[in-house]
C-alpha cells in the first residue's frame, strides 16, 4: 500500500501523517502545485492551516492543482482520508456532505477525546468494529460539524457517520456529536481529531493506527 | 524637542554620533544610529553585566550573539534555543504582541537553520481577580500565542504564568523556541564575500512597527502608550510558515552563504550586524525593497519592523537557484543590495546615496553604561490586597492556595495551543514538571530532551541574588524530575528602568545570582534576551529573570511524570539537608496581604546539584512512579498536586519531614528550594540515604496529612474542582 500526504503552504500536520503511513505501507509526500498522485493507493490531506486558513478553512487549498487529480481520484473510488484541516478541505470540494463551522467557544482545543466507532465498514476503519472506543487527540478552532437536519438523518440512515464523540468528550458542538463522516461509499473518510497523533505509545496512544492499517489491509 | 531626542538619544550620544561621522547626519542616517544605539539593539547598560555569565561549556556549539544559541545533542545533531520578550508591543496590542513575539522567536531559531519544534511561555498579568484589564491582556495574549504557534505548525509544549499588581500595566510576555539542527549545517548571520547579492526575502515592508525597538522598547510606558498602537507589528503566520520551509530548503541545498531574520529595528539591524560580524560593508538600495504602500520614505523602509522578512547572502551564481526556491514556496524574493570591502552600510535610491554609515560605529561604537547600584532603602513594592485571613485552617489554606490565579491549573490557558503537532511531545502540559520531546519518531532507547521555563518575581524582589538563583535551581529540578541533564540555558532578563539605582541594584544582584547558579550547575547561558524600562506610572514591574533551560534524557520511555499513579505506593519527601521552607515571598504569604520582602532561605547550591542529580538518576532508572518538585504553595500544595495529577489520594504523616522549618505552616507551605515528592516501590529511595523521608502511602479519594498542624484532610474531588476552577472562572470573565 502507497500512501501519498498532500503538502499545501500552510500544512503542519503533513510529516506527522507521512510517519503514520510509513508504519503500515510505503509513504510519499505529494506537492499540492504538481499534477500527478505518483501513483498512491491512498491519498491523506493532512492538518494544518493550508493558505492560513484565510478567507475560510481549506477554502482555498480545494483550488490547488493536486486537488483536481484528487477529485478524479476518489470519484472512481480511490481511497482519501481527510484530517482537520483536510476534513476541512474535503467538504469544501464537494467530496463529503456538510461543514465544519468554528466551535461554539470560538477558541482553538487541544484535548485528548475518546471517539466511538458508529461505522466499522469503511475504507478506514475495517481494522475496528462498531462501538470500539478510540482515544485520539482532537485540536481544532473550526471543528463544529454541521449540515443541515435532513442531510444529517440521512447521514446516519446511509451509515455515513463513520466516528462520534464519545458521551462527554465532544467539545465543538458539533451537530450529533459527529466527529468523522464519509462518502456514500465509503472510500472518502473526513475526521477532526488526528488519529496520526496516537500510533506511538510514547505520545500517548496508539488507537489512531487502526485506520492507517484499515487502508492498509486492502491492499492486494 | 530635539529631533535625536525625539528618537531616543541623549544628547551626549548625538554628539558622539556628529564626532564620529565627522558631519550632521540626515535623517536616514540619525534613524539608523537611533536604533543601532538603543537599549534594545545594544545593551548599553547590560553588555558589562552579560559579560559575567559563564557561556562556555563542552556541549556548546554556538554561544551568545548569534541568532539563538545551540547546544550539542550527539549523533550529529544540535538544539538551538533562545528566549526573548514582546512586553511593551504585548502592553499596547497584546494579541499582535505576543503573536509576533512568538514569530520572533521562531524566526531566530531558524535563522540558524535550525527546525522550531516547541515553543514554550513566560506571562505575568496584574491581579486577574481585581483588574478588568489583567484579564484581558491574558486573554489576548493567550490567543495570540495560540493564533501564531497553532497556524505555523510548532507546539507549544509548556510555560508559565503568574499575577501580582506590579505587572498590571507593564505585563511581560517572554518566548522561548526550541529547534533542531545537523550540526554542521548550523549557519551563522556574518556577511561575507565581496561581490555577493543581499535578498531580501519573505513579507513586504510596510510603516507598522515603526520606532519599536527605539520608542517603545527602550523607554517606560506612559499615558501616551496607547498612541503607541501602529508602533506594534501584524502578525502573518501562513507568511512565517512558508518562510520557514523556504529557509530551511534554502539552507539544506546549502545556497545560502549566511542569513538573518528581521526583527527590532528590521533592515537597519539586520544588515548592520551581518556586516560587522563579517567585517565588511553592505550597499542596500531600499527603492527595491518591495513595500505594502507607496510613498514610503528611505528612513522608513530602514526601519520598519514589518515582521515575517529575512535577509541573506547568496553568491551570484546561486542566486537563481535561490529565487527558484522563493518561487516554489510563494515567498517575494529581491536582491537589494551587495556585500562591500567598504566598511560602510551605505543606502541609496536607485543611484543616489542617502545615507553612508560607519559599520563599526554603529555596532561596536555604542556607548556602554557603568550602572550605579544602590539598594533602595524603602520598600519599592505595595502589599497586594488580602485574600485570606490568618489562622485559617490547614485544609481551607490549602483550598485557598490551589484555586488561586497563581497556582490554579493552567488547563484553560494550555488547552488553547497544540502541545503535540511534529509527534515528539512525551510530557504534556500538567503530565510532569517538564515537558518532554523526543528526538526520533521510532527505537529504542528513544532520546529526548526536557525543556523548563520559570522566574518568580516576587522572590527576585525579596532578595534579587536568591531570587534568580531560585529560577535557575527550579528549571534544574523540573528538569530532574523527568529524568534529564540540564545542557544549556537562555535567559530573558526583565527589569524596570536601569538608569535608576535600585532597578540597577535588582538588576546587578540577579545577574550575579544566575551567574553563580550556572557555574554551581554546570550548566552555560547560550544566548538570551534584556528587556528594561519596564515601568508604568505605578512603578518598575518586580524584577523578573526568566530562565529556560534545555537537558537530555537518554529514554523517553522512562520519563518521570508527576501524578501520583497506583494505589498502595509508597510516598516519600526528598529534601537537600538544611532545607528550609519560609513563609517570606510565598504564595501564602501574597493571599494574607504581605509585601514581597523579607528574607529568602540560602541555597547550598552543591548540595542541591547533587540531590537534582540523585532525582534523575532515579526516574532514568525507572524506579519512581512520580516525581514532582516542591515549589510555589509549598509542601501541602505540591503533595496535592500530585493527587490531582493522579487522581489519587494519600494518607500521609509529616512528622519524620527533616525540614528545618520554623513552626507547622512554614513546614506545610513554606517556600524555598530543595525538596521533592516522589512516589513508588518503598526499596526505590533507599538510593537517597538520608536524604528520603517516608511519609506514608499513595491511596484513597482523599489527601489525608498528619503533622504537628494536626490534620488535614480534604477529599481529591475537592481539590481537582478548585484547582480546575480557579483560573477557568477569571478567563471566563475576559
């Protein structure tokens, strides 16, 4: 399995994702100005502040040439998984529902949460089984899930809702304590805690490394 | 008033100026000398006094003067470090102030090349619980912190914060950086090589932060400080994070032959430094020099502080491959100017010269101050407000010290920045004394290294020389409690105005005190920062030496953190002999109304080296379940935090405590240094001898003390509600 990190200007969390990656496959960092995934079987559109978040969260890393290639990518089923920022930027290119809105404490968190597996079916999350609790640490300012009432039944009738925030652990206000979606079909994962900062017990954890392997197992 | 003295020049020092270039000056040329002989630019009355720190060491492999410091990690890679303050812009604006206080920082770090891999803070307020603006210079500056340190990607990993009236116009903002670097890839700012081209890289110039360095940094704040709003710089993180990529890919493809960050007195200070560290002259044409508004005037382009720029020397040859690099990043790159054998910084427009400055009179000319120290024969600082009555009951006191804005958990504030990004971060905020980042993402042993920030003013004005002593002792023992060695440290030296004898007497008092700590410790200052004039219209702030030190530790697995962590552990106090908690200068003494003053107990500072040593050598060994420093609140206060780390309580009894206390209050929070709480198996202190005192057993939902104070006993809920709630409630009130 080769694992291909997007870096936009402005990306913090990319060498983090690219040393997650690398412990269960091969993984590259692809320059978000170039045309060509160099052939990854996963794309990862890691953390940060791509563009300094200005005008909007991921607003205008959707605009990045690589982002095209990414589009075509996941549309024919191609494996992608957003990370805060990334979530961000994903649901701003249309390739998952909804929209991340700034907490209701309009302050950056920092925390460790506890998630629970709603959907283990996933591209991302095979490697767990539903209502498997995960401890990743979550930092955002712009992590309050939301869509609107309908799109959000929907959601949980499609099993579109792939991670909540454990009872107590949601900090955001996030619509329906969701704390990671994905696409009808599963293979486009968006999530705001980051699970490549839980893969070394050193840090804390090592919960986040079950949806690296979960893309990994699919590997022919 | 004359102009010079409008820019902050005595007329002594215009005079000299006029001597010295042989003719008046114009005006480019006067703002220029301006900032060059500023307090800030050049330690006019605290060169001699630096010049008494020990600064060499085996492990040093870059010492004061340069950008930051460096220490050397072995395998080839060093750890460049620095402190410095953002006081007087963080005073006026503080979001911007400390947010461009922590881009500063950043930039100096890696202006050595060096990759920024935490950021660590230094704050004090005035009186949260009484003071509407305290409150809100901590908000604001908090999130700016977060603002900068978040967006750019370096974790803010630890820091400290403390409240007293003193700070209440004049709040202090220091920041520290730590970054990492091959070690013969550790490129210093001198120019070099006649002929090469100076870039100028990174954001345009603009007419913020104009006379920061000179108006607002070197003189005390006044009524008219709000006026001094536009002197304070933006901060633009995405532009610093994409100029740290583009330097360091600059630097790693070695296109580079020295480079410098822009920071007080921008272009002035840069350039006439790289030219006197290398010997030689610049030619700077500033009608290149991109600008963010038309109509800028040479003298302005000199010297804004617009922030996110650096400047470099690139041999001609090179110097498409490093515009290419600029492109690849989105940084605006442009030749400004040239390395000259002149001697001279010499600025033009275009083809005309307006200004023609002698390189060495404006670095090494700069008057030097003998200070006149005198200890003040009255008290300097007022008595803060009372906040708890004498006689109080044991537990109530201790209730009352944990909830305090001073010692009250620092969650609500640590939560706001990301303590983890870059994957290193083994110690947390509020897990030990320390932080803990390691140095490899994967192996074993994993190395890492421990970083510490503090300063405690108001045991610096009881007794300036105990007082800096004590910050440099209390970075020692963090550090011992997660099991490092210290290597290096940067300080960052706040005072009020140095022309007045008693700030003279503070200043020369703590300097000698963290100079004879470090030659007892072994440990060398690598680089640092001044900051003076810190006065308002009530007075100088209490002097505050800010210390951050950096030690290594060979495992990260077997950091020691600071909760206690099972049931039925043994609880033991670790103290240096003669020992000698007070009430003067506590935390108890400031909640009963009490002044700073008073006498501080001595330290036995080869005594103390050796218990820290005996500490890290038993969390390296992995014997200690918990260690934690005895510091502000004292004995009572740290047992309790080691309960609410934990989330266990403790029955313990005080009366084998070797301390030589006066009475049972000064044994349970009293201050002073040389004692630890350390947890675990009871055969794990028989490495201590004498110095361990057993005092009883890790157990239960509450902390249960005994001692010649009776009992106290309060219930672990109880503690960790008004500890998480102390300073949770003031920020709420922002």
């Amino acid at each position: 399995m080769k694992f291909g990190v997007i870096q936009f200007p402005g990306s913090c969390d990319e060498r983090d994702a690219l040393h997650a990656a690398s412990l269960v496959g091969d993984a590259v960092l692809l320059w978000h100005r170039d045309h060509d995934l160099q052939g990854v079987d996963a794309v990862i559109v890691p953390g940060g502040f791509s563009y300094g978040d200005y005008l909007r969260a991921g607003a205008l890393a959707r605009f990045s040439p690589l982002m095209v290639e990414v589009e075509r990518f996941a549309r024919h089923g191609g494996l992608v998984l957003g990370i805060c920022n990334g979530f961000q930027v994903l649901c701003e290119a249309g390739l998952l529902p909804g929209a991340l809105l700034p907490n209701t404490s309009l302050r950056f968190v920092c925390r460790q949460v506890e998630l629970e597996v709603v959907n283990a079916q996933t591209k991302w999350t095979g490697a767990c089984a539903r209502g498997d609790r995960l401890s990743i640490p979550a930092k955002h300012q712009t992590g309050r899930y939301w869509a609107p009432d309908p799109v959000l039944d929907e959601l949980e009738a499609g099993d579109q809702v792939v991670l909540r925030y454990a009872t107590g652990n949601g900090f955001n206000g996030s619509a329906r304590d969701i704390a990671a979606v994905s696409n009808r079909a599963g293979n486009v994962v968006g999530l705001m805690p980051h699970p490549e900062h839980a893969v070394d017990p050193l840090t804390g954890s090592v919960d986040g490394l079950r949806l690296f392997r979960s893309a990994a197992l699919l590997a022919v | 008033m004359s102009r010079h003295a409008e820019l902050g020049l005595t007329d002594p020092e215009f005079e000299r100026i006029v001597a010295l270039m042989g003719r008046e000056l114009n005006e480019v040329e006067l703002a220029v000398f301006s900032l060059m002989w500023s307090e800030h630019c050049g330690y006019k009355h605290s060169r001699k006094l630096l010049s008494t720190l020990p600064t060499e060491g085996p492990r040093v492999v870059m010492g004061p003067g340069e950008n930051a410091g460096a220490v050397d990690l072995g395998g080839g890679i060093a750890c460049a470090f620095k402190v410095e303050s953002h006081n007087h812009p963080s005073a006026v604006e503080p979001f911007q102030g400390a947010a461009t206080g922590v881009g500063g920082i950043l930039r100096d770090v890696f202006a050595v090349g060096a990759r920024p891999i935490a950021i660590l803070d230094s704050l004090r307020f005035g009186e949260p619980g009484e003071s509407p603006r305290a409150r809100y210079l901590l908000d604001r500056a908090v999130a700016g912190i977060g603002h900068y340190g978040n967006s750019i990607g370096v974790a803010t990993v630890g820091g400290e914060i403390y409240f007293e009236p003193a700070y209440e116009q004049n709040c202090l903002v220091n920041a520290m950086c730590i970054g990492l670097i091959e070690t013969e890839k550790l490129i210093r700012s001198a120019a070099a090589g006649v002929g090469n081209v100076v870039v100028l890289f990174g954001a345009r110039t603009g007419r913020d932060g104009i006379g920061g360095a000179s108006v607002l940094a070197s003189a005390e704040l006044g009524d008219a400080s709000e006026a001094k709003r536009p002197t304070v710089q933006i901060g633009d993180p995405f532009e610093e994070a994409k100029l740290l990529e583009c330097s360091l890919e600059l630097l790693d493809a070695e296109l580079l032959v020295a480079l410098q960050d822009l920071g007080a007195a921008g272009l002035t200070s840069a350039s006439a430094e790289m030219a006197a560290k290398g010997g030689v002259g610049l030619d700077l044409d500033v009608a290149r020099v991109p600008l963010r508004e038309p109509g800028m005037e040479p003298f302005e382009i000199m010297i804004s502080e617009s922030q996110e720029r650096m400047l470099c020397v690139v041999a001609p040859e090179r110097f498409e491959a490093v515009m290419a690099v600029c492109e690849k990043w989105e940084v605006n790159a442009t030749a400004v100017g040239a390395v000259t054998d002149s001697g001279r910084l010499r600025v033009l427009v275009g083809n005309d010269l307006v200004g023609d400055l002698p390189v060495a009179a404006l670095v090494d000319e700069c008057p030097v101050y003998e200070l006149e120290p005198a200890r003040p024969s009255i008290p300097l600082y007022p008595a803060p407000s009372r906040a708890l009555a004498d006689g109080t009951a044991p537990g109530e006191t201790l209730l009352a010290l944990l909830g305090s804005a001073n010692l009250a958990s620092r969650r609500p504030v640590f939560e706001q920045y990301d303590c983890l990004v870059g994957s290193r971060t083994a110690r947390r905020p509020a897990q030990a004394d320390a932080a803990v980042l390691m140095l490899a993402a994967e192996g074993a042993p994993r190395p890492a290294l421990g970083v510490s920030i503090d300063g405690n003013g108001r045991r610096v004005a009881c007794d300036p020389y105990r007082g800096a002593i004590e910050a440099v002792l209390e970075c020692s023992a963090n550090l011992a409690c997660v099991g490092a060695e210290p290597l290096g440290l940067t300080n960052c030296l706040n005072f009020g105005n140095p022309e007045k004898p008693h700030i003279a007497w503070q200043l020369t008092r703590a300097v000698a005190g963290l100079g004879d700590a470090c030659r007892a410790l072994g440990v060398p200052v690598v680089g640092g920062n001044v900051s003076l004039y810190n006065e308002g219209g009530d007075g100088p702030i209490l002097p505050t030496p800010v210390v951050g030190m950096v030690g290594e530790l060979p495992d990260a697995a077997r950091a020691g953190g600071l909760g206690f962590a099972q049931a039925g552990d043994t609880v033991a106090l670790i103290s240096a002999r003669g020992w000698a908690p007070s009430l003067n200068g506590s935390e108890l003494a400031k909640l009963r109304g009490a002044a700073p003053e008073g006498e501080l107990p001595p330290a036995d500072l080869g005594e103390l080296r050796a218990v820290h040593a005996a500490i890290r050598q038993a969390v390296r060994s992995g014997a200690l379940r918990s260690a934690h420093d005895v510091a502000e609140g004292g004995l009572a206060v740290a047992l309790a935090e080691c309960c609410v780390a934990g989330g266990l309580g403790a029955a313990l009894d005080l009366g084998c405590a070797p301390a030589d206390a006066r009475d049972a209050e000064a044994l349970l929070f009293g201050e002073g240094p040389g004692a630890f709480v350390v947890s675990g198996v009871r055969a794990a202190f028989a490495a201590f001898g004498a110095a361990a005192a057993v005092l009883g057993t890790v157990g239960g939902e509450a902390l249960r003390l005994d001692g010649s104070h009776g009992r106290l006993e309060v219930g672990v809920a109880e503690l960790s509600g008004v500890h998480a709630g102390g300073l949770a409630t003031l920020l709420a009130r922002a």
